[in-house]
C-alpha cells in the first residue's frame, strides 16, 4: 500500500469534484477547493475521521468495500478505480457486467434528481445508489448484505416486501419481470456465479419463484405505469422510466407522476423528506 501516493491521488480527486457535480451547495464562504473532506465521507457512507485518515496518509488498509464507496463518491471512472484499487494495495477488480461500480455519467444524472425518486440497479436487482427522494419512497437499499442485496431475493424471501404494491395482478407481473431479469443474468454468467447463487436460493425457498422459474420467460420489462401504496403519503400512482447503460450492464430507473394529480403532490412531499435527509451533510 502506496500511503503517500494514495493521499495525493484522493486529495487531488476530491478537489477535482465540484459540490454540483453531486447534488450539494456551494455555499458562500467555501473556500476549499472541490469537496470537503467530510462531504466525501458523508456521501461514501462512512466517518469523517476515518476517510480524513485515509487521505491524510493515516489508518489501515482500505477495505475494498470501502475503495468501492469512495470511487463512487468521487465519481472516478473505471480506470480510475482500479488505479485507487492498486495504490490500496488491493488488485484490479475484475471488469464483469454487473459490477458495482456506476458510471460517472449516471451519477451525474442521479445527483440532479434530488427531489425524484430514482436509482441504479445492476442486472442481480441490487440498488448502487438512490437520491433522497426515492429513500424517502422506498427505504435505504444500498445497506443490505449477501443475497438480500438483491431486489430479486427480499421480494420472493422478505416478508412484506410486496405490500407497497396496490394491486395483486402488479405484484404477479413484478414477480415475472424480475424472474425475467435474474434468467438472463444466470444465463450470461452461469450456475457457479452470483445469479447461480441467488437462483438456489430462490428455489429453495420459494415455490412462487420455482414456478415462475420453471416458465423460462425472458424480456418482460417493467410495465410503465405503477400503483403504490406508501406508508407515509398513501397511494401513488407513478410511472417507471428505465435509462440503460449497456457497458455498465445498470440500469437508472426514474419514478414520475403526471403533473398536476394527487401523486404528483405526494411525491414534492417525498422531495421535501429528501431534502431533510440531506441536511445531515454538511453545506459549509
């Protein structure tokens, strides 16, 4: 681990990210170049202290959980990921679709929706990043660990993860759509993969997702228009629009309501509780 090399290349990354280049103010009195130092911190999930050791030349080796969460925030490009990967001491992590790396350009897009609920899944189902405002909708889904990660396994295995839809023939068609999505991944990467993983999973704890498994059906894409009911604002009704990265193999889904309806109004409320969630990063 190359801890001089590594301070300087954090150091110069963070001062090259503008606060709107991640969603947050400027501020008046911002006299650092770039980002904070507890501005990275805050949107790498981790403690100001530990990510100002880090880049101070301080501290233990990086996880490369934590590599992946700082790439992130500092929205690094593949190449500069795995140059960060290799200072830590860490080898390049393989380039497989799937990843957990988001490319910059969707970030910059996700971090201009702050008042939207929007996210990046891969191709397992496993939420990258949200804005505030689709927390505020759906919960925090980027701090679930092993196959929970996957969207795929918590709606088959988790117990009232169905509820938020309204509507029982919704709940069936989500249920093919992410059959759907898991049999081509399982079909690309194979039974000793990650998808082969969550596929054993699934058919041994599910007889829904067996059944549906047995089907072989492929393509079925999210439906355009959605029911929700959410605990906090009541129903929604909300359309899904789905921006694919091909290299990446992600997905940005984006959730809308026409303007001037009830769900409409609802979902500035979901921005507003977004909003407040921000507020826990540090502005100035």
């Amino acid at each position: 681990m190359d801890y001089r090399e590594l301070s300087d290349f954090l150091r110069k990354r963070r001062e090259a990210v503008q606060p709107e280049d991640v969603g947050l103010p400027r501020g008046r009195r911002r006299r650092t170049p770039g980002l904070r130092r507890e501005e990275v911190a805050a949107l790498a999930v981790m403690s100001a202290d530990y990510y100002s050791r880090l880049e101070g030349g301080r501290g233990p080796q990086p996880s490369t959980e934590m590599l992946t969460a700082i790439a992130r925030a500092l929205r690094l490009t593949l190449d500069e990921r795995d140059h960060l990967y290799l200072l830590a001491g860490h080898g390049i992590p393989p380039r497989t679709t799937g990843g957990d790396h988001v490319n910059p350009g969707l970030l910059r897009i996700i971090d201009r929706l702050v008042d939207t609920p929007a996210q990046v899944m891969n191709r397992l189902g496993e939420t990258l990043v949200q804005t505030p405002a689709d927390v505020a909708f759906e919960g925090e889904l980027t701090n679930f660990e092993g196959l929970e990660r996957s969207a795929i396994h918590r709606w088959f295995l988790r117990a009232g993860e169905k509820d938020r839809y309204a509507e029982d023939a919704a709940r069936a068609t989500h249920s093919r759509m992410l059959v759907s999505m898991l049999r081509s991944a399982y079909a690309v990467d194979g039974a000793k993969s990650r998808a082969g993983n969550l596929v054993r999973a699934l058919l041994d704890g599910s007889p829904e997702f067996a059944e549906l498994w047995a089907a072989h059906e492929v393509g079925i894409r999210h439906s355009g228009t959605k029911r929700f009911l959410h605990p906090a604002v009541g129903a929604l009704e909300l359309h899904c629009q789905l921006l694919d990265d091909q290299q990446q193999q992600q997905t940005l889904l984006v959730f809308t309501a026409a303007p001037g309806t009830e769900s409409a109004e609802k979902l500035r409320l979901l921005g507003v509780l977004g909003q407040q969630r921000l507020e826990t990063v540090p502005a100035d």
